[in-house]
C-alpha cells in the first residue's frame, strides 16, 4: 500500500443551500488508481476541486503531504504536483498544440521554453500518448478525444504526483479508452496517485486498484478492487439495481425516407465530407459508428444547417434543410443534440426555462408554462425553472438539452454522442425519448462512440472513415463489434461479408 499524500478529513463543500459535498474523508496514496464513482451531480469534481485548490471547503480539512500550510489555489496545486485534467477543460483553440502544451508549463515562461529541453520533453510525452497528433496543429482542429490527450499530456509534464481526470473517457474512442487506460496504469506503478473521476464501469474495471462511490455529496462507500462486484458498485452509486434495456430493433414497418442526404459534401476546419448519401425512414434509427475526428462532427453540422454544404442535398421530409451558402437562414424542425450540449446549445447566463424555450423563442412561439413538467421528466436537478443554467452540473446541463430537443414530438432527431458523460440512469432517460421519438415516426440518426449500444439498438450501422460513409450495414443480428471495428479501422474491406 502507497504512502499517503493526501487526505481529506470531514470535508463539506455548500454552494449557497446546496451540500455538493457532504463530510466526505478519504485517502489518496501513491501507486494507486482510485475510482470515484456517482451519478451527475453526486459532487465528483466538486470534491476534487477542492483538493485542486479551486476553492476552499466549507468545512472540514484537506492535508496534502509536505504542503502544511494547505494549498491556496490551482498554481500551488501545480507546484506541489497536483495536476487536474478538468471535464470541461480549456484550451486556447488558435494556438498549435505545442503552444498549448507550453503555456501549461508553469516553470519557465513558455516563449523561453519554445526551444529548449522542456519542449522535447513534453513533445516526446505527445508523441508517445498520441503518435497521430502533429504539434503544430492549432487545437481547434483537433476532436474531443485528441484535445483530452493534450490536456493529459499537460498535467503529465508538470511532474505529477497526484493526477486527477474527470471523466476522461467520456470522449474517447474504444481505442483511445484502451490506450488511456494503459497510461494510467503506468502512471500508477511509477508511483503516481491517479484519481480516476467516472461512471464507467469499464474504466473501474480496466484499472482502479480502489474504489470510493459518492451519492449526494456522500462518500458512500469504499473498496478495493474485487471485493465488490460490479452490480453491488452500481447499485451503491445508484441507490437502486440497473439492467440497461435497449428497445431491440424492430424492422421499420414503414421504409418512408424522411432525412434524405444526396451526395453531401461539405468542408470547414481541416474537414472534408466527401459525397455522403443516406436516407433515414420514418421510425428508423440510423446508427454512425467511427473513430472520433474522422468528420461526425461536421456530418452533424451540416445536417443540423451549421455548416453549409459544397454540394449536394439535405433534405427532410422532401423539403431542404442543409444550408447552401454560410449565413444562409434555414429554421429546423430537427431535434438536434450536439457534440458539447454545454457549450454548444446551452446559454450559462439564462434560467433553465430560458435554456428550454429558446428554440420556441426562434420559432416565434411562447412557452406554455410547462417547464417545471419538463424538468422533472428528464429529471433535471434541480428541476427549478428560474436558476441559472450555468450553476447546474455538466450532466445537469445535458438533461436540459434533451429535454428541449426530445422532450415533444420532432420529424427527425440528430443525436451526436447522446450519452457521453451521463450517469447510467441519464443514459436510459435519453435513450427512452430518443427511441420513444422514433417509435412515433421521427427518423433517427444518432452518432455515437459505444458500439455496443448501436448494436444493441440501431436498425442500421453507418461507418463513417476519413469524411465518407465506408459502409451503411443491416443491423440484422450477425452484425458484431468486431466488424464495426474493423470497419471503423479501415481493415475490413466493405464488400467482405460479415
Ligand atoms: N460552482 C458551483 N456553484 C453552484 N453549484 C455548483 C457548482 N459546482 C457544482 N455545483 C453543484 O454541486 C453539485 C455537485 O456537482 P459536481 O461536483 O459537478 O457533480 P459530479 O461531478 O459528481 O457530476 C451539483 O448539484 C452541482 O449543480
Ligand atoms: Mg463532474
């Protein structure tokens, strides 16, 4: 067992009324991965924030090894060698990766270290994490996924001794997940103290050595590794058991297309479509499978009308709905939940019941006061309609994109990574509207990163490789991962049966 190096004692954390942390103590040691586990809002980054020195406990005492007079801020955190890779991390998007990696260094001024031993250092961690990446990319040409791993190569270059990740996984890739996986247990036998934030099982599985759940500020629990099964975790983290049902595909009975894309091809930030034909019918869900950066998220773009096509149609129930030229006005009927719903369809500043009308607001219509019915159903918390959206948690905030996007009837849902970084219960509530959604006739497409719920659920499979559809496959039973897999990597060849 590692040496301490930090621990919390009857730690609270109130945010006004709000107890996001509730007494928690907990040890963090060397040469260990802890988990920690919970459900959105059961006060994870919270908790770790303070140990981040984001901001000081209400109460209770945090001791950090050879720290006595405590940590004061982030930049003490660094300096003692406490580095945090945040959920919803920042980077400058203009500035190449390099530049990014630089600022992040606290020793030198990063102008002076452009040249020198720390820029190979923390190239050579790059080149090892994420051999694809090329450092003079600016990161706003980068996915999700190869962001987070700049961002963990960041804190691995400040000598880290605790590493905190909040939900880095919720971004990866199967393959970027693995190799994630591989470096936090390195990181742990070189006797790091990583501290693992997320609702993965898999990632618990894949390399906590200890365990510790949280619900509602709680530390509810704490184990190590095998002496809990899996479904006792869940059931700790949850509060009660969970099996996830996905409704099975049933063959659509009506083969209507509804979103029709014709020969779709579009570019913008170093990303090509090249000629996309697709048709979604009514009641259908079009599953799209394929490693993160190779054009989902400009595909959701231009479906949803962001980004304009270089030629071809999208269509929607015959009428067009893919924009023409930048800054053409197309209102869309889609229900649309985006890659980032935090940043990309919330408003921080406004209330929840602002966040749920602004698409009515757009559309000219007012809101019929239902808003508190809404909150509950997706089960917002708090479900208060007045508060500001950018006090509720990440997965808070997910919730209320759902809720406005799938909570009334739509002709089609674009669904981008619907679940990432949602709670098992979250999940299933998304999952419910969506399929609830197709099953009155909305055409589906729903791009996502778990093959395994594509192929738990989605009529059809797309795989998308390099900005082109590779394969468009009949979720017909003999459909596996591996092939998706395969396909995803550019192994298989498409013609090659199953
Ligand atoms: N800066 C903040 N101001 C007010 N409330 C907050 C703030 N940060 C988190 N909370 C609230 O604290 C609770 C715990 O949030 P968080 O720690 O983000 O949960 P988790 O990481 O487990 O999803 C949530 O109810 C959230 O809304
Ligand atoms: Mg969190």
């Amino acid at each position: 067992m590692g040496e301490v190096l930090a621990r919390f004692d009857a730690v609270t954390m109130q945010f006004g009324d709000l107890v996001a942390v509730d007494k928690a103590s907990l040890e963090i040691r060397s040469g260990e991965v802890l988990a920690v586990l919970g459900e959105n809002g059961a006060g994870k980054s919270t908790l770790m924030k303070l140990l981040y020195g984001v901001f000081p406990p209400t109460d209770g005492t945090i001791v950090v090894e050879g720290c006595p007079d405590g940590i004061s801020g982030p930049a003490e955190a660094l300096r003692q060698g406490i580095g945090m890779v945040f959920q919803h991390f920042s980077q400058l998007p203009a500035l190449s990766v390099r530049d990014n990696l630089l600022l992040a260094w606290p020793k030198t001024p990063f102008w002076k270290s452009r040249r020198n031993r720390a820029t190979g250092d923390v190239l050579s961690k790059l080149r090892d994490m994420a051999p694809a990446i090329d450092p003079d990319t600016p990161v706003h040409d980068l996915s999700v996924g190869e962001q987070q791993i700049v961002e963990l190569v960041k804190v691995l270059n400040i000598q880290a001794r605790i590493v905190i990740l909040d939900e880095p996984t919720s971004v990866l890739t199967p393959a970027e997940t693995d190799r994630l996986h591989g470096f936090i247990c390195q990181l742990a036998a070189d006797g790091v103290a990583v501290v693992l934030i997320t609702h993965k099982l898999r990632d618990v599985e894949a390399c906590a050595d200890r365990i510790a759940v949280m619900r509602r500020g709680a530390i509810v629990d704490v184990s190590y590794r095998g002496e809990r099964s899996m479904q006792e975790i869940v059931t700790l983290m949850m509060g009660k058991t969970v099996d996830r049902k996905l409704p099975s595909p049933q063959p659509a009975t009506n083969p209507v297309d509804r979103l029709v894309l014709q020969y779709v091809s579009a570019q913008a930030a170093g990303m090509r479509l090249r000629d996309i034909s697709l048709a979604v019918g009514r009641g259908e869900v079009v599953g799209v499978a394929g490693v993160a950066g190779n054009g989902q998220t400009l595909l959701a773009e231009v479906v949803a009308g962001i980004q304009p096509v270089t030629y071809g149609e999208v269509l929607l129930d015959g009428e067009r709905i893919g924009r023409r030229r930048p800054g053409e006005t197309l209102s869309t009927p889609l229900g649309y939940i985006p890659e980032q719903p935090r940043e990309n369809a919330t408003v921080e500043q406004l209330s929840l019941a602002d966040n749920l009308a602004l698409r009515d607001l757009a559309e000219g219509n007012r809101t019929d006061g239902s808003t508190s019915d809404l909150l509950c159903r997706f089960n917002v918390n708090p479900p208060v309609p007045d508060k500001r959206a950018g006090t509720l948690s990440g997965g808070n905030l997910q919730k209320l994109v759902s809720a406005r996007e799938l909570g009334t009837p739509r002709p089609a849902i674009l669904a981008c990574y619907p679940t990432m970084g949602l709670d098992l219960a979250a999940i299933e509530l998304v999952y419910e509207h969506m399929f609830a959604q197709a099953a009155a006739g909305a055409a589906v497409l729903w791009i996502s990163e778990d093959l395994d719920d594509l192929l738990a659920a989605a009529h059809r499979i797309a795989v998308i490789r390099e900005g082109a559809i590779v394969a468009l496959e009949t979720n017909d039973g003999t459909l596996t991962r591996d092939r998706i897999g395969a396909l995803m990597a550019g192994m298989a060849s498409v013609s090659e049966a199953a």
